[in-house]
C-alpha cells in the first residue's frame, strides 16, 4: 500500500483539526457547520479517510440517547471536492452502517438537504417528519432555519447488509475505497 492509497479508520483526538479543515472545504449550504469543539466532543463518532496523512472524507455515528429503542443517525458526510467520485464516502457509510448493526441499532436515520438520491442507493427511504424520533424532532425544532428543508431518510438495520448496499442498486453508489 501506498502513501497515495486510500485508508478508512476511526477518528481520533489528532484529527480534529484535520476533520475541521476538511469541512472548511465543504460548500456551507450543503453541510451544517460544526465548530471545533462540538467536532472535538464528539471525535468517537467519526470514521475517517486519509490520503497522503490527510483527512478527505469523513461521517460521524450519533447516537440518540433517549430512544427506547437503540438508533442514530449518520451526519456531517463529506468528502474534499477534489477526492469525490471515487467511492470514499460510500466505504465510510458502508462502515458505519456495519458499526451501528453492530451495537444492535434496529434503525438508522439520516438527515439531508440535498443527497437523498444517494443515500437511497445503500437502502435509506424518505419517512415523514413524524416518523423522526421524538428526541430528534425536538432538536430540529430549535434549529430549524438551518434544518427546514431537509429530508428524512430511514434505513431498517434488519436488512441484510447484502440487500441493503448491493443488491438494491449493484456497484452503486462509488467505486472501492482504493480505487
Ligand atoms: C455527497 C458526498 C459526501 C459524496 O462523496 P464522495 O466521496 O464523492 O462519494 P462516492 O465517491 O462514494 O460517491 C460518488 C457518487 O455519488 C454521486 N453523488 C454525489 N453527491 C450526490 C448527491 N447529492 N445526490 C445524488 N448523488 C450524488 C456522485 O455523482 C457519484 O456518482 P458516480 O460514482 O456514479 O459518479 C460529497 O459529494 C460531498 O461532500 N458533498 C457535500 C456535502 C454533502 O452534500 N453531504 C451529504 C449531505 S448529508
């Protein structure tokens, strides 16, 4: 493996400022911005993808705390302009999509302003607001200037992974991470 080849892991503390500098780069009317510390706080919920000892793409895994039922949704998905089309957010979802089943989630959320086509492509469906969980609803309503065109997007972790990423749409969406 090269320098130049790309490596998916999970974030840690040193890259922070990396994740913030990545996001820098993101257009802001696709993307909620984060600050430093809210990426800090947060820094065990990120996978990462790094080229060269850069951060070029990243997700984050946030739990909803006071769901009965376990869930979360996938945030902050965002790859440098100059890294896109080469599957490396798909690899990044593709795991956290894995690390949630993995901790037993039933359900995953996501909320987008203008990638609903793509998140469809790993199995994700369009929900009613009123299908959010309540938690979530609640944090929508405080921000929702920056929220009020986003759509809500549900995928059933009881879906094999099989069906769910490669069956619904074959090769789609990106190509492997090392391509
Ligand atoms: C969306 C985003 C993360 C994709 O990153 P990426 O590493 O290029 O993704 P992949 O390489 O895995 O997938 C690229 C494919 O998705 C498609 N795609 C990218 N953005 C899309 C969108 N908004 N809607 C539908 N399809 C999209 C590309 O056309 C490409 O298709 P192709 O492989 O057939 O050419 C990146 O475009 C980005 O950072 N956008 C700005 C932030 C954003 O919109 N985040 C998602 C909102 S929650």
């Amino acid at each position: 493996m090269n320098a130049s080849t790309p490596v998916s892991r999970p974030a840690g503390s040193a890259d922070i400022d990396r994740i913030a500098l990545l996001l820098d780069s993101i257009e802001p009317e696709r993307l909620l911005r984060r600050t430093r510390l809210q990426i800090q706080s947060d820094i065990d919920q990120y996978q990462v993808c790094e080229v060269d000892g850069r951060v070029v793409s990243c997700t984050a895994l946030s739990p909803y705390r006071r769901c009965t039922s376990p869930s979360g949704e996938i945030a902050c998905v965002a790859t440098h302009p100059d890294f896109r089309g080469r599957g490396l957010a798909a690899d990044l979802i593709r795991r956290q999509i894995e690390r949630a089943r993995g901790r037993g989630w039933a359900v995953l959320y996501v909320l987008t302003r203008s990638a609903a086509d793509w998140f469809a492509a790993f199995g994700f469906e369009s929900i009613e607001l009123s299908a959010l969980p309540a938690e979530r609803r609640r944090r929508l309503q405080s921000d929702s200037l920056r929220c009020s065109q986003a759509l809500q997007l549900r995928l059933n972790l009881a879906v094999s992974e099989r069906q769910a990423v490669s069956e619904v749409q074959p090769g789609f969406p990106g190509r492997p991470a090392s391509a």
